[in-house]
C-alpha cells in the first residue's frame, strides 16, 4: 500500500484559489453536499486559503442523524461502501485549488433509493512543539440507486419542549428530504383565532427514518391551544393537537 | 443575499428568458410544461438524466391522477407515456425524471415521477396529456395540439410538430430549454414561448412562485426572470494551527489557551461542529475544551464557556462544540474555544509531551 500511495498524490495545479473558488479564510470545500447517482461520479473542489500547503487524506465514513437532525460520524452506513475516492491524498498549495473525484460504484443490483455516505477530508497537522490542532470537513453524498423514486412523508405526535414544538416526521420514501418551510408548517388556534403560523428549522430525513423537526413558539403564546400541522409537500396531509404551552 | 461574495462563485448561471406575456392564447392550460432536458448522463451533461418539468401557472391544484407525459422522436407518430401522481399547486413544480444515456452528470433532485423515456437531444416531443392513451399524432405541424386531452404540448429542435409557427431550440448537454417567464407564459407557440437555459430542475419541494394575475392574463409589460445555481459551500479556519504551553511542572495549573475556529455555510440547516484528540504521548495528560456560541449557535451538551469538557481521544466518539439551524453570516461563525488542562498536571517523567486536536465540521 505505501508503494501505492505516491502515485495517489495530486499536487494541486497550480490555479490560483481566486479563480472560481470562494473567498473565504482557511479551508473551503464545494459542493458541500452531493448526490451521485449510482455508476456516475462527482468532484469536490478544496481552496486552500492559508498561508501553508495543506496535505489533505481523504476516506468514505458514515453519516448518521440524530433525532433532531445534527450529523454523526459513524464507521458505516448505507451509502459507505457504494462511494469511491479516487484521490485518497491530495496537496494543496497555499492560495490554490485541489480537486477530490468521487465515484458511485453500481456493482450489483440494489433496491431503488437513496443511501447515505459521507466523505471526510481531513487536513494534516503541521506538527512542530506543542499541541497540534487540525481540522477535518465532512461532506455528506447521498447514493442515488435509480428506480422508481417514492416520496412520502408521514406526521407523527406532537411534543412541546421549552419553547420549542418538536413534531415527529417519518420518511416513508425511498429518498432523502429536506423538511423545511416548504414540507411542513404548523398553525396555533386558540378557538376561531390563528395566533401563529410556523415554519421549521430545516432538517435533512434519510429514507425510511423518523426524527422530530422544531418549530420556536413565539413568547406570546401560552396556555391551551389547537396546533394543526400541515404537510404541504411531497405529499399532503394534516394533524391537529391540543396542547398547553 | 448575505454571502453574494461567498456564493457567486460556484454557480451555473441560466438566464431566461424576457419574454412578453401579451399574446396570452385563450384555452391555454394551467399545467405547462416549464422546462425539459434531453442530455442526461451523455457526455458533458450536467444531470445524470433527462427530465421534464411542469408547472401549474393558474390559481388552483391540479390532481394529476390519470395523466401522463408522453414523449414521441421527432418525426414519429408512437408515443411513450410516463404515469404522474399527486396534485400540483398552484405555482408549484412538479419534476418527471426520465433516462440516462450514460454515466455522466449529477443526480436530479428528487423526483415526482419517474419514467423511461429517453429524450433525443437533437429534437422530439413532449405532451402533458389529461389520460393513459397514447397519442397517435405528431407528423405534422399543429397535430397534436388541438388533440383531445392534450394540455401542453411541445415540439423542439427537430420536431415535425410544434404548438405555433415553429419548434422550441434543441437543449444540449448543460442546457435545458425553459418556458418564458418561469413558466407562466403560454401564447402556444413554441419558437416563442421557449428559449435555452442552464439546466435547474425543481421538484414539487421548491417554493411557490405563483404567476401574477393567473395564468394566461395579458399584460402591457415584459419581464425577465433569473435563475442562479449556487453551490454549497462550507469553510474552517483555525487561529493558530499549534498550542504551546510551554515548560509547566508536575502540579501546575496552567491557563487555557484561546483557539478560535470560524466556520462559514451557505447551508440553510447549519451545521454541527465536533471535536475530539489523540493521546499524549509519551503519557497521557487530562486535557479539555470550553466553547463559547457566536450568535445563532447552540452549544452541545456538556459544554460550557467557563468549564473545560475532558475532549475525548479518539476513536470515541466525537465532543459536539455547538450546532447552527441557518446559513452562517458572510463573516463566518466564530467559536471561541479555550483548550486546557482539567485540574493541575499530573506528576509525569520530563519530557515533550505532544498530542493533537481535531475539529470537524459536517453540514446539518
């Protein structure tokens, strides 16, 4: 493997990072997220905006959700073992831009759906006396194997957490979604009168999963009311609660 | 736009389209088709499929149960349909996926249908028909569009029949052709009604952008819509990429030292920033973290500004710092965290002790 590893360096070319890359201070990573349809490829673009080469290594993890929503690291998911890093080590000049080609590898027969995967690329300490420190971007790829694309999604019960409606979403499709202001928005009454209408943090769902997506309830609510949570898209639906705030 | 600086520079830029909404035809339909590519997966091609995209321009859902997208080459009279479901609201997409002819491209966003059609790049037909039947028309012009449950049609490139005086431009590899107006224009007539854009298929998830004043209305003024693809982008930077304590004795209590990461994400659900380190070596030592949130973080559980968390040494599971639930401001977040000893050193042999940090980010 160490015979192997030279040949798998690419040293930047020599772009400057003004050219085409955002101007951001350290390092920046683009796309920030992917979606690779089984069989094709994909490359994510590193700026190195320090004043120092950064030797960056590459490797495919997993990418689990907690229930709110929030990224894990985690050895192993679906999508893991389907995506390919073609550039296990890259060498990024100080201002300029290096390149990472993923692949979605479609070796075998697998059920339509989305599988979750994330690529992390991390950037070497420079070592020297003291405490190192060093800093790793985690870029989550979805695997996309085609078929027939079932998107569903599904209202769970309702819970209030401090000021916070935490409503329980599944994901009864076979496809990632994004629940935001465009899915799912829910209206507190108080008899004939809407007092507040609210859209959620935006949270990603992998298929198949539940997880609570958070409305902020505006101080001005309190005491029993009728919540009434709209699913507005992909697919529609309504549920109402009572519940004392 | 908060990070135009930010955001301006990975983009697919697709202008459409200034189109006048004046010849409005009477009987145009509210669902349209409002954008169609036929390069999927081929060589250069932006997506790994084709798709054709509608849209409802008029002012009620429209329940697609039963209706199909049919697709037919350019001088054929055979039809394949592709079955839609659901309903379209108005102002809403609704997204067909369709073929690949290779390996090339990224994903569609989600579709709403899916189908096998494979879409000539150089010219064909598509029809937005209110039934299953296949179409039996299309070898010349004007055919198909007065044919019964058609309620769009559209010829391009090639096509041997086309709604109007002539066929819309053939798409090519990065290119789809879009309707004008962001779909809300319709005179009927192909050549009119379509130019060439970059691709930016939307499915049924985007937000409304309902037609003013309903689908088909005239008006005495042109409009001319933008379209931007911009790209997710997420960035780390660190205050100094090495902390020294410098010499301590065995019982010391020795100051944090500040370590400053700014995190910068055009990501509207934020992200999760971690951390976690290596053993010291040649003996372990207790070492921790405390963070402070810039505004609009949250931190994790445990962590504090006034209280160092011991950091764990991997491979344990990360140390949460904080999260976001929006795009980071043009600046960046800024974590201010401190990194420290937990308590006085311990009594140790001499000697270099050295361990690194790690901090990772990962978009929500």
């Amino acid at each position: 493997m160490r015979a192997v590893l030279p040949a798998l360096v690419v040293l930047a070319v020599a772009a400057p990072a003004s050219a085409g890359a955002p101007r951001r201070a350290g390092l920046v990573v683009w796309p920030a997220r992917t979606t690779l349809v089984a069989g094709s490829s994909a490359t994510l673009h590193v700026a190195n905006h320090t004043r120092a080469t950064v030797t960056l290594s590459v490797r495919t993890m997993g990418l689990a959700l907690d229930v709110r929503g929030a990224p894990r690291l985690v050895r192993s998911s679906p999508g893991t073992a389907l995506v390919l890093v073609r550039t296990r080590r890259v060498v990024v000049a100080a201002g300029a831009v290096g390149s990472v080609s993923l692949r979605a590898t479609a070796s075998r027969p697998l059920a339509a759906g989305d599988r979750p995967a994330l690529v992390l690329l991390t950037a070497r300490s420079a070592g020297g006396a003291g405490i190192g420190v060093q800093v790793r971007i985690g870029v989550p790829v979805e695997v996309r194997v085609p078929g027939a694309v079932r998107r569903r999604l599904e209202l769970g019960a309702l819970r209030v957490r401090r000021r916070m409606l935490e409503l329980i979403v599944r994901n009864r499709g076979n496809v990632a979604e994004r629940v935001g202001g465009g899915s799912v928005v829910v209206e507190v009454w108080r008899g004939p009168r809407r007092l507040a209408t609210l859209r959620p943090r935006p949270r990603d769902l992998f298929p198949h999963a539940a997880g609570l997506v958070e409305f902020r309830l505006p101080g001005r609510v309190h005491g029993r009311v009728r919540v009434v949570a709209h699913l507005v898209a992909p697919t529609s639906g309504r549920r109402g609660f009572s519940v004392v705030l | 736009m908060r990070h135009r600086h930010l955001l301006l520079v990975p983009l697919v830029i697709a202008l459409l389209c200034a189109s006048s909404a004046a010849h409005a035809a009477g009987g145009s339909s509210s669902l349209v088709i409002a954008q169609l590519y036929a390069s999927g997966g081929n060589s250069g091609a932006t997506y790994a499929n084709d798709y054709v995209q509608l849209f409802n321009r008029g002012t009620s859902s429209v329940d697609l149960t039963g209706w199909t997208v049919q697709y037919a080459s350019a001088a054929s009279t055979s039809w394949s349909p592709t079955a839609l479901s659901g309903t379209i609201a108005p102002g809403r997409a609704y997204l067909v996926q369709l073929a690949s002819g290779g390996t090339n491209g990224t994903a569609l966003p989600a579709a709403d249908a899916t189908g096998t059609s494979n879409l000539a790049a150089t010219g064909g037909k598509v029809a937005v028909v209110n039934n299953a039947t296949p179409l039996a028309c299309g070898a010349t012009a004007g055919s198909c569009a007065g044919s019964a449950g058609v309620a769009d049609f559209v010829g391009y490139g090639t096509a041997a029949d086309f709604e109007g005086a002539g066929a819309a431009p053939a798409p090519d590899a990065t290119s789809a052709i879009a309707r004008a107006a962001g779909g809300c224009t319709d005179t009927d007539s192909n050549t009119d009604d379509f130019s060439s854009v970059a691709a930016s298929p939307i499915n049924s998830s985007a937000a409304a952008a309902p037609c003013s004043g309903g689908g088909g209305s005239s008006s005495a003024f042109a409009s001319a819509s933008v379209r931007l693809q911009i790209q997710s982008v997420i960035a780390i930077a660190l205050g100094q990429p090495t902390l020294d304590f410098g010499g301590l004795a065995a019982g010391a209590t020795a100051p944090p030292i500040n370590e400053s990461v700014t995190v910068t994400s055009n990501d509207t659900a934020g992200y999760t920033l971690t951390a976690h380190r290596t053993a010291f070596s040649p003996r372990d030592l207790p070492l921790g973290l405390s963070a402070t949130a810039p505004a609009g973080g949250s931190l994790g559980a445990g962590i504090s500004s006034t209280v160092l968390a011991a950091l764990p040494i991997a491979p344990a599971a990360d140390l949460t710092i904080g999260s976001t639930s929006a795009a980071a401001p043009a600046s960046g977040d800024v974590w201010a965290t401190k990194i420290g000893f937990i308590g006085p050193l311990p009594s140790v042999p001499a000697g270099q002790y050295t361990a690194t940090v790690t901090y990772t980010v990962i978009p929500r």
